[in-house]
C-alpha cells in the first residue's frame, strides 16, 4: 500500500487557520481521501492533557518545549505514523514549524538545541519524518490582533504582546523562505473566495 501524505498547516494566531482547515477537509474529503484530521499539541488523549497544561499553565520556557516535543512523540508513534502506514492522508493542525516559530521566534530559545530533539522524536535512518506539504497561512499582526479581539477567552499564546506575534510570524516566515519546497506561504488577509481558488490549485498539483 502507498505510503499516505503528510500536510501540516500554521499561522500566527487569528490567521484564520480554522476556517482554512475546515474548508480544507471538506475539499480533499470530496477526493475520496481517507483523511486523518488532527492537531498540535495534542492529537493523543495524552497529547490533549499535556495541551490543557501548555496552553494554560505557566511554565519555564525548557519545559514548554519539552512539553510540545514530548507531546509530538506520543502523536507521531499512536497517530501520525500508524496513519501513514495505512495509505491515509494526515492533515495536521501545527506541527514542528510552530516550535521553531513560537519557541524560538517568540521565546526567543536558540535553534539549535532543536536540532537534537527534532532528531530525537522525527529522525529515521533515511532523514527527518517531516510534512510532505506544510501552508502557512499568512496576516500582517493589525490583522490578527483584530480577529482575536474579544472573540472568546484567550490561552497563555494569544494573550502575548503584539512583538512576540511580530517575532513568531517572522520566525515562519524565516521557516518558509528556508524550505521552499515544502511550505507554501498564502495571503490570507485576502477574501475568502481568493483563498480558497489558491488552495484547490495548490491541492490540485499537490494530489497529482
Ligand atoms: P492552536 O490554538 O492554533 O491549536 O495552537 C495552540 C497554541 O500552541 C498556539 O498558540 C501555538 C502554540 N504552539 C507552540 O507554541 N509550539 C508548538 O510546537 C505548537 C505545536 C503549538
């Protein structure tokens, strides 16, 4: 059996990615894909225990990457891996991209202590297990900062300063520029309809 894909999506918070991802799921679901939808932290009934505790508890900064690297692991052995393994299709909410956006980038933590726990959790003998298709979907902060106010109570990232947003969306950008095969950057301040015309053609090529 063919080995399925592996697509992530990111965006600073109030980018709009859950309006995407929904969108998104209805349009591969009507190729006849077998789709595994899931997110990050979390996916796992662990993985969802160690979200509560990461998007609401403070914490040292080690811990909140240990946390999410932990979190991976669980979701990669019980989830995303058996998925693949399987011939489905992983659609993932976030995955290593926002570590390096918002660890990094906004927490400022060094890059290269990732390298070793990217290893650790993604590395096999033939490279890292990576998306195969990772979009960011893209706003300027004013843009985001305005989609959050006042929607619902928000989590311990949300609630940070507009520079840590400014730090976290350069930090995937950054991302972005350095693995332009894989991730895709859309212009999501755009309408809807403009959006979404981008991403069937992208789905298109993708599902080629
Ligand atoms: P979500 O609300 O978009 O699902 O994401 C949960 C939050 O977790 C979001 O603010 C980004 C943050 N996050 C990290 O800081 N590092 C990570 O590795 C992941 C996966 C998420």
């Amino acid at each position: 059996m063919l080995r399925g894909r592996f697509i992530s999506v990111e965006g600073i918070d109030g980018a709009g990615k859950s309006t995407q991802l929904t969108w998104l799921v209805q349009y591969l679901q009507s190729r006849q894909l077998v789709l595994r939808q899931t997110r990050e932290p979390g996916g796992t009934a662990l993985g969802e225990k160690l979200r509560v505790l990461l998007l609401n508890d403070e914490m040292h900064l080690d811990t909140e990457a240990l946390l999410m690297f932990a979190a991976r692991n669980e979701h990669l052995q019980q989830v995303i891996l058996p998925a693949l393994a399987q011939g489905e299709w992983v659609l993932c909410d976030r995955f290593t991209d926002a570590t390096y956006a918002y660890q990094c980038g906004g927490r400022g933590l060094a890059v290269e202590r990732f390298a070793t726990l990217e290893q650790w959790v993604q590395g096999r003998e033939h490279g890292l297990i990576e998306p195969d298709l990772t979009l960011i979907f893209d706003v300027p902060l004013e843009v985001s900062q305005a989609r959050m106010a006042g929607t619902r109570v928000l989590d311990r990232f949300e609630r940070e300063q507009a520079d840590f947003h400014s730090r976290v969306r350069a930090a995937y950008l950054q991302r972005a520029a350095q693995n332009p095969q894989r991730i895709r950057v859309i212009d999501a301040s755009r309408s809807l309809e403009l959006i979404q015309t981008e991403l069937a053609q992208l789905m298109d090529e993708f599902l080629v």
